[in-house]
C-alpha cells in the first residue's frame, strides 16, 4: 500500500508461513485458532492465511472440504483478538492467460474471506500471486491478460494482486513483474526481501522504482545464493535482519519508492518450523521490529 504518511509503518502482519509449522507445499502443523492466538499475544495487527485452508481436508483443523464452515469457524476464532486478515497466499495459473477456472475459483474464495475474515482496521489487504512453475520467463503480455480477468473478478473484495518473483520460475525477477504492471496497469509488486536480492535487485534500484508500484512487502532474512533458488527459498528464509541480505537497505529503498506498511513478516527454514507458534510469533515480531527501528534510526534523528 502506498500513502502520504507512515500511519501504517508500525503495523505488522504474520505470514502465513511463519507460524504454519511446516514446509512450503505441505499442510499446517499448527492450527489456525493456534496461530491466530499465537499472532495476537505476539502483537501482530494482522495475519495471513492460505487458501487451501478453506478447501483441503488436510489443510484445517475441521477435516472438511466446506470452505463455508472453515470460514465459520475462523470468524469465530477472530472475533475478539483485533486482527485483520490481510494477506492471502496464493494464486497462479494466471501466468499463460485468461481462463484458467482454478483462478476463478480462487476469486469466489477471496471474496467470500473478505466478506467473512477481513477486519479493515489494518489496510494493505492483498493476495500473493505469481508462479512456482519453471520455464521460459512469461510474455508480459499474455501475463498481464490473465492478471487483468484475475484482478477485475476480485475487485471490490479489497484484496489487490501482489505478484512476487521467484528466481527459478516463469516470473524470475521484478523488471517482468513491472513489465506486467506497465502493460495492463495491473497489481502491484510483493516485495520480500529474499526473493528481491536473490532475483538481482539494489536497494539503489528499488527506490528508484525497478519493481514499479509495490503493493505489499515480506520482511525476512538470509543469504544471497546463486543455485538452487527452489531450495533454498524454503530452507533458508530466516528472521528479519538474519544473514548477509541488505535488511535495512531493503526497508529504507521500498519506503522511498513508496511503500508505507503494514509489514508482513515471512520466515520459514527447518529449525524456525519446529518451533512452537507462539515462540515463532514473538520471535519473528521482535526480530522485525529491531531491523525496522535501526532502519529508520538515521532519518529519525534529522
């Protein structure tokens, strides 16, 4: 989200991946009324969910294929704690154009998260898209075809595309993803720190506007890698400020392109998974509130 003020700059919002317990790909370890719980006591404003929650018997703690009882069931949960559902992982399929019914499919359940989970009282509401598939770097065109018939089906659910690069797959880095911007005047890049050092972006390059509007961001941790990119993005994402990854850099270039908050916090490596979600909470939460204070320490004492 991008403003006038910095209103949202002490917001922070739980990714989905932070407090799921498990691997990319595989089902929560920890349940949702555990993670909701573990991300108000941590004081996060906002958490994140993802949508094979609604529908995967696997996914949530209910065993049901009936994303409208999930969806009861988390409201109830909710209600009370403050927190706002504000990001929801994850759309492709949009990538090789319009018509895809799976990205149909997931518009009608953003819609029905925004009209049951989404508490407005954070902002920022976005969900992740991009594409996990490896191959030939997408046609700008035909992308920003399939994300245009994605966006207009999601319009007025509050929830805008944020579309994340990864380094291995079909969108490998934030030029495509603002070529997809310029050409259909579409979504808004998911900036996250691993993802934007590992695909060859600058802090210089951010702030200057490489990644184009920057709708949401992922504050995390790590290592520059040069191989195996799949791999180490989901073994080796690790707390904000954790690593050798330009972190405060990193904040102070998407802020000066723009970007005010709130701040999602996305860890996830194989020690971090075995944590308990309340430990994973507080942890991630205090890691990404040093990283952003000694960020924004140089302007605050002009």
């Amino acid at each position: 989200m991008q403003a006038d003020s910095d209103t949202n700059a002490g917001s922070y919002v739980a990714s989905f991946f932070t407090l799921s317990g498990s691997g990319f790909g595989q089902p929560p370890r920890h349940a949702f009324s555990y993670r909701v719980r573990a991300a108000a006591e941590a004081g996060f404003d906002g958490i994140g969910l993802h949508l094979n929650e609604l529908t995967d018997p696997a996914w949530n703690e209910l065993g049901t294929a009936d994303p409208s009882a999930v969806l009861d069931h988390m409201a109830g949960v909710l209600q009370g704690t403050g927190l706002d559902v504000v990001e929801i992982e994850f759309v492709g399929g949009w990538c090789d154009g319009p018509g895809n019914p799976a990205v149909a499919t997931a518009a009608e359940l953003i819609g029905e998260v925004a009209g049951r989970l989404a508490a407005n009282n954070v902002g920022g509401h976005h969900v992740s898209v991009g594409e996990f598939t490896a191959g030939p770097s997408a046609d700008p065109q035909l992308a920003g075809r399939g994300l245009a018939e994605f966006a207009e089906a999601v319009a007025g659910t509050g929830y805008v595309p944020a579309i994340e690069a990864f380094a291995w797959s079909k969108i490998p880095d934030y030029g495509l993803v603002r070529d997809i911007q310029t050409v259909t005047g579409v979504g808004g890049a998911l900036a996250d720190t691993w993802h934007a050092f590992n695909t060859g972006c600058t802090t210089d390059g951010i702030a200057r506007g490489e990644m184009g509007l920057i709708t949401a961001v992922q504050l995390n941790g790590g290592y520059r890698v040069h191989e195996d990119f799949l791999a180490n993005a989901r073994s080796t994402r690790r707390l904000p400020g954790d690593g050798d990854l330009d972190g405060e850099g990193f904040i102070r270039a998407v802020r000066a392109a723009g970007f005010t908050g709130p701040w999602c916090v996305e860890v996830n490596y194989p020690e971090f998974r075995e944590l308990d979600a309340a430990i994973a909470a507080s942890s991630s939460i205090a890691a990404a509130r040093k990283l952003m204070a000694a960020a924004l320490a140089p302007s605050l004492k002009h």
